[in-house]
C-alpha cells in the first residue's frame, strides 16, 4: 500500500509499504479522508516529539476492513473515527483521570503509524462508530474537535462570556463555533488574513481585527468594556501569548491552546498576572472528549464544509506538509 513516512527530520515521502493486518485487540480500517494538521509540520520540523520512521496522520476516518482477535464489538464495514492518543491507563496521572498526561502516551500517526496511508491498524477502544452514510471528511474533524472540546471545558463559558480567540486557522474556527453553542457574547477573532476574518464572521462571531492595522489588545478591550472574561489562544505564537494576556478582564481566564515549538520562551509581567488574577488554563489533547465530539460531528451541529479549502491525494502530501500554508487555506484534507 501506498504511506506518506517521516523517515527523518527534514524528510518525509511517500513510499510502498507492506498493507498492516489486525493484531489482537485490533481493527484494519481503510482510511476514507484525512486531516492535515499543523503539528505534522511541527514534527516535520523536528519542534514536537515523535517517532521515526512512522507515518504521520492522527486525524482521521475509515472502513473497518479486518477484525483482530477478541475484538467482538465490531462487524466489519463501519465508519469509524479514531483517537490517537492511547494512554497507559496505570501511570499516576491515568489513575487521576488525567490520560492526556500520561507517562507513557503513544500516538497513532506521531509514536506508531498513522492515517497518511491507505490503511491502518489501530487498538479497538480507539475507535468510535459513525452514523452509516456520514461524509467521512467530515468524520476526519473528529480529532481536532475533541482537543477544541477539551479547551472549552478548561474555558468554562458561561452564557453572555465575551470570547476572544487568537488564531483563525481551522481550530481558532471551530473555537468560534464552539463559543457560540456555548452561549458566549461577544466572540472576538484576530487573525491577519482576511479570508479567515470572513469565514469567521460567516460562522458566528461578533467582531474580527486584523493585528497588523488595529491595536488588537485596546479593540478587544474596548468592545467588551474591559476585558475578555476567556481568551483562547490557537496560534502558538510569542507575540499573541503576550498579546493575549493582556486582554483578559481582571479575574478573566487564559487558555493555552496553540502549540509553540519546543523550547520557546515567552515574556510575560508575573505582577500583573498576580494583581488582575489572570486564570492560565493549559489545555492539551482530548481527555475523554473524542466521544462527544463523534456525536457532535454526527449531529451536524457545526459547519464543517466552510473550513475545508484542498482535497489532495497521497501524493501530495508531502509537498503540503513541507511547505506553509496557501493564502486563505483552512483546512487540507486527504482522500487516499
């Protein structure tokens, strides 16, 4: 079969491996779209840890073609999305309900091979069923959805919050969405391109600013008198983890979503954090979230359409990955 392998920092190709088979406690599913995420280029460039050689691709959604032994659960030919994240389930942080931290987290398409391919074997309690005749791209968004829940539960919106949200990229987008299932006020979207800015007035927020033309801290502190009550941050950039910060109202929360790479430092004025109580609130993977965000996608609850903007094949992954992102482009999906 035909899989998309970091073979080292640097180098990633498509190459002809040989087809995986279900092992015990396992499922063969027959990838039906997936996901390009930004921590494939992260891990591309060496910035987030992985294996190697493995093949990338942790979002994802297929047919199950092949049934391992003890698995009793599943028939065959159901649409499934999968979580990546196995966790240890014994280690201190997995007997405090905390998998997303656990010692010994393995990743399907980061630690062991992933979606970039036409099939993949993956643990059985990794998958979820998808309703029959779901559009498997939609199916895909299943894994950024569930880290995007998981951020929202750390946000705490209540309804009438005014949102901030720093980064209009595909999880800034579904952030936007999320806000306003969620009850939020005012939701604020800064972001430099302009398409996303449109896209996201589309999809329900109240207000978009451009940081390279306005103030984004005074205009987000103008327009809700103050100061944000949660600020979301989706970039993973020094500039907008400062920015950020600093427009949160006094006693508001920050959440800590986008990913920085490794190593990275980040001013911040710890007396200002201490007299205005600004609430950091890390938020990392999908602890018990991917469930929900299955019956979420199933639901039709949000507009998934709008954020895809390529479907490539296989082959042209690599070149997607390498490169940065097109002007304009949200979310790249691939249909092997």
């Amino acid at each position: 079969m035909r899989a998309v392998r970091l073979e080292s920092i640097g180098s990633l190709t498509m190459r002809s491996v040989e087809r995986p088979v279900a092992g015990r406690g396992e499922l063969l599913v027959r990838v039906a779209a997936a996901g390009i995420c930004g921590s494939d280029r992260h891990m591309y460039k060496g910035e987030y840890p992985t294996a190697i050689p493995v093949t990338l691709g942790h979002e994802f959604c297929g047919i199950v073609e092949e049934i391992g032994d003890g698995v009793t659960r599943f028939a065959g030919g159901e649409l499934v999305t999968v979580d990546p994240n196995i966790a240890c389930g014994t280690c201190p942080a997995c007997t405090r309900a905390r998998p997303n931290l656990c010692e010994r987290l393995t990743a399907i398409g980061v630690t062991r091979d992933g979606g970039f391919a036409e099939y993949v074997a993956v643990p059985h309690a990794q998958a979820f069923i998808l309703p029959v005749g779901l559009d498997p791209v939609h199916g895909a968004f299943s894994e950024p959805l569930a880290c995007c829940i998981h951020a929202i539960d750390k946000a705490g919106i209540r309804p009438g919050d005014n949102v901030a949200i720093l980064g209009g990229g595909v999880i800034g987008l579904l952030m936007v969405q999320l806000a306003r299932l969620a009850g939020a006020g005012e939701i604020i979207l800064i972001t430099r391109q302009q398409s996303r800015r449109q896209a996201a007035l589309r999809l329900g927020v109240t207000h978009a600013f451009d940081p390279n033309s306005s103030d984004t801290v005074a205009s987000v502190r103008e327009v809700t008198k103050g100061g944000a009550d949660v600020v979301i941050e989706c970039a993973g950039v020094s500039d907008t983890l400062q920015s950020g910060l600093k427009m949160a109202r006094r006693g508001g929360a920050f959440v800590l979503f986008g990913v920085t790479p490794a190593g990275v430092e980040v001013p911040v004025l710890p007396f200002d954090l201490l007299i205005n109580e600004v609430d950091i609130r890390p938020a990392y993977l999908n602890p018990f979230t991917h469930s929900r965000a299955a019956a979420m996608v199933a639901s039709g609850a949000l507009e998934l359409d709008a954020l895809v903007t390529r479907t490539i094949g296989l082959e042209e992954v690599a070149d997607v990955v390498v490169n940065a992102p097109l002007p304009g482009e949200i979310k790249v999906i691939v249909r092997p």
